[in-house]
C-alpha cells in the first residue's frame, strides 16, 4: 500500500463522489476507481459501496478512513520534522 492510495481513499470517502475525488487528486477518474478497486483487493476488504445513487461508505470504509487520515496527517509530520532538523531546528 503506497501513501497515495490512502490519498486517493480519503478523497473519495470525504467527496463520496469519484468525479469530484479525481478533481482533488488530479487524475483522471477511471485511474482513480482502478486503485481503489486494487486497495480494496488488497486489503481484502469492501470500502466503498457505489450504487447507482452514488457511493457511501462501509463500516469498514469508515474505520479506514479514521485510520487513514491519521496516517496522512503523521506523514505530514515526519516532513516538517525533517525539514526543521535539516534546518537546524
């Protein structure tokens, strides 16, 4: 699992909207259902249920998302903390 996957994941789970999701992320929308569909087969886990009405979320899809923004905002983190070591801070 790459960090853009979790990107893309909590684009689409905030938007619950794959059009408006791929606009976020700048790519295009049928890439951006592909690597959702390859995280959920990874993860052998459903995330995202998408009907005709749209898409919404799954228990699991919202323990996920929790756990994913987490791991985005400490990613973050570790930048900024790098940068302000490399910058003597």
């Amino acid at each position: 699992m790459e960090l853009r996957h979790l990107r893309y994941f909590v684009a689409v789970a905030e938007e619950l909207n794959f059009r408006r999701a791929a606009e976020r992320v700048r790519v295009a929308q049928p890439a951006l259902s592909k690597q959702i569909k390859d995280l959920e087969f990874e993860l052998r886990v459903k995330l995202l249920a998408r009907n005709t009405a749209g898409v919404a979320l799954t228990d699991a899809g919202s323990v996920f998302l929790t756990e994913a923004t987490a791991l985005l905002r400490r990613a973050a983190d570790a930048v900024l903390a790098a940068r302000e070591a490399e910058a003597g801070r």
